[in-house]
C-alpha cells in the first residue's frame, strides 16, 4: 500500500519533547557527519528519526563481514557496498524529503570546505585512527563557528565532548603538539576523550588493542550509547535550550559500571591528572606490546 509521505505526521511523536516549531526548525537544519562506521551510522538515523531535514556525509569504505558488529549498515546484503550510498538510502527511506549530500571519497584537506557549506553542527565519526583529518575538521568547524560533538564508543559506554564557537578549541584542549609520535598523539586522543577511563576495567586479557595495526576492539552497545548522548547534545545545540556541557567538561557514561562521570580537565591534557593518566596508558600499551611479541616468539 502506498502511503503518502508527510513530515508533521511522521515525526508527529517527538513533540511533547519538542514544540511544533522546534521540529520545524529541526527541519531546516544541516548536520554533517564523518564517517558512516562506527557511531556515524547511528548518528544519522538517530538525527534523522528526530526530524532533522538536511545532512552531509563522508566515508571512503564499502561494508565488509567485519563491520557486522558494530555499523548501522552493514548486513549481508550491503557487502561490498559504498557507506556513503547505503546510509543515505536509509535515511531517505525515513525521510524521503531529507537532503542528503555525499562526499563519496571521504572528507579531506581538499574539499573540507564544501563538505562544511551550510552546516550547522557537525558529528565526529571519523575512525580512531584518522586523527590528522580530525583536527583539520574541528579547526576549521572553530574557524567557522559550527558547533563539533564527538562521542567515542568506550567499551559499554560513551564519552562526549563538546566544542563550541568562542570557547575552549579541540587543540587547545588535546594538546597534541606536546608530543611527537603518532603513537602519542593516540594517547592523547584516547585519554581526552575518556579522562575518567571507566572501560579499562573490564578489558578482556586477550583484549586487541594494537596501535600498530590500527585496531582497538568495539562493541555494540557503546555505540548505540554514543548516538544517543551526542545526538541528545546536537538537539540541545541546535535548538539553543538546555544545559551543555562543554570543553574542558565532558560527560561519561558507562552502563556496564552503573556510573556516569562529569569530567573536568581545566588545561585539558595539559592537566597534570593527564599527565599521569598519559604516562599510565603508555605503560600499559608498551607492556601489552611486548607480552604479545613474546607470543608470537613461541
């Protein structure tokens, strides 16, 4: 049976949490999202089933076996298929109105720019690894006054940061240049996000977190957390009520520990408590590398 499409009627179940006029609002709106992976995936269907009307996505990859863990998309009828395509006809089929723009080659120094035009906040979903496109993306998201979240997927649990126009900067924060390997860049990544690092203490011993192959293990209910507390955050943001929580603060909810952490990093990682969770991370990292060497040796 063919049903005609109808925005108001679709989304007519949000309000109550939302006026009439903020959905329409919501409808105007442009969010652009990095990644399709990981937390991008549900970030889009989350924003979309909110209503919101306009977005810009990027991601480079095709789903594979090994996203069948973790993405929105991926299932055994989009293998091989581009991210990017998939996750806009699944938005689409929500909200066939929605104005979905690709940037199928992912998001770079070269089109930055135009993956930014018209964007009114922006979601973080670039994998853990590409950390030198992700501080290209918020510097200019500063430049340019667009409100950033990112909200990582830690263990069972999420957490967020906010980085808003005018107020304290993703480099500021990160302080990124106070170290020289890539390794350590990662560190300072990891431990920013989570200064609390409430998953360290569920780690499985055979847990595969490897910085040299690029792989760090994912689970899916961080992910469906991350979604809703950034996206929860991005409604905040774009509708210019409620309390956020903003750089150099964070939020941190673990559901496997029954805890949610406010952090609090004036300095950000230049705080001397991310000194000693820095140098503690490293440790560990540098351990789990030789006991893994050591295995392989045998």
């Amino acid at each position: 049976m063919d049903t005609a499409f109808d925005y108001f009627e679709a989304f007519s179940r949000n309000i109550g949490w939302v006026s009439r006029e903020e959905q329409a609002l919501l409808r105007t709106k442009r969010v652009a999202v990095a990644g399709m992976g990981g937390v991008g995936g549900p970030h889009l269907m989350t924003l979309a089933r909110a209503g919101v009307g306009n977005f810009t996505i990027a991601d480079l990859d095709s789903f594979e076996l090994a996203n069948f863990n973790r993405q929105y998309g991926a299932n055994m009828g989009t293998i091989g298929l581009e991210k990017v395509d998939v996750m806009r006809d699944y938005c689409q089929a929500i909200n066939p109105e929605a104005d979905v723009r690709i940037f199928g080659q992912g998001v770079s120094a070269e089109n930055l720019d135009d993956f930014l035009d018209g964007v009114d906040l922006y979601m973080d979903s670039l994998d853990f690894f590409a950390l030198d496109i992700r501080r290209k993306v918020f510097a200019r998201c500063y430049e340019l006054g667009i409100p950033a979240i990112t909200a990582a997927p830690m263990g069972m649990g999420t957490a967020m940061l906010v980085f808003m126009p005018g107020e304290m900067s993703f480099e500021d924060y990160f302080c990124f240049e106070d170290v020289s390997s890539e390794e350590d860049k990662l560190i300072k990544f990891m431990i920013g996000v989570s200064p609390s690092m409430q998953q360290r203490h569920y780690l499985t011993p055979d847990s595969a977190v490897d910085f040299n192959s690029r792989k760090v293990p994912s689970i899916v209910m961080g992910i469906e957390l991350a979604a809703g507390v950034a996206c929860a955050n991005a409604l905040k943001v774009m509708l210019g009520r409620g309390d956020v929580v903003t750089a150099p603060h964070g939020l941190h909810f673990d559901a496997y520990r029954n805890r949610l952490i406010r952090t609090w990093r004036p300095m950000g990682n230049r705080n001397p408590l991310q000194w000693v969770m820095f140098r503690i991370v490293r440790m560990m990292l540098r351990k789990q590398k030789r006991e893994a060497e050591a295995r392989k040796a045998t």
